[in-house]
C-alpha cells in the first residue's frame, strides 16, 4: 500500500515538472517566434503570415496548459 502512495506522490511532482518544463519550451518558442514575426513583418511574405499563425497558435497552446494546470488544482 505504501508502495502504490509513494507512486502516486511521485508521480504527481513529475507531472508537475513536466509541465513546467513544456511551459518554459512554450515561452521561449513565443519569445524567438515574435521576436523573427517582428523582424519580417514588413515584407508581407506568407512567411510573415504563417509565423503570425504560429505565434497564436503556441498563444493558445500556452493558455490551454495553464487552464489545464488550473483544473489540475482544484
């Protein structure tokens, strides 16, 4: 029985960590994305409108974890 609690504590900071860690990867992709969207967005290339797309997408993805994250707490 210890056994399967001690598991489940473990288990839990993991998922914690990992979360944290997808979190950073997701700021820093947001950080380097908008920092080459405001470099090219003159050109108005699709390359402009194809990073503004990912930048709202990681936007998004990045919100969905902290909901998730939220939800996770209750």
């Amino acid at each position: 029985m210890q056994e399967a609690q001690d598991f489940k504590n473990d288990s839990k900071s993991l998922s914690r960590e990992i979360v944290d860690i997808i979190k950073i990867i997701a700021g820093v992709a947001i950080a380097i994305t908008g920092l080459a969207y405001l470099y090219i967005r003159d050109q108005q290339t699709d390359l402009a409108n194809k990073l503004g797309k990912a930048i709202i997408g990681i936007a998004i993805f990045f919100a969905l974890i902290a909901i998730g994250e939220k939800i996770a707490n209750i």
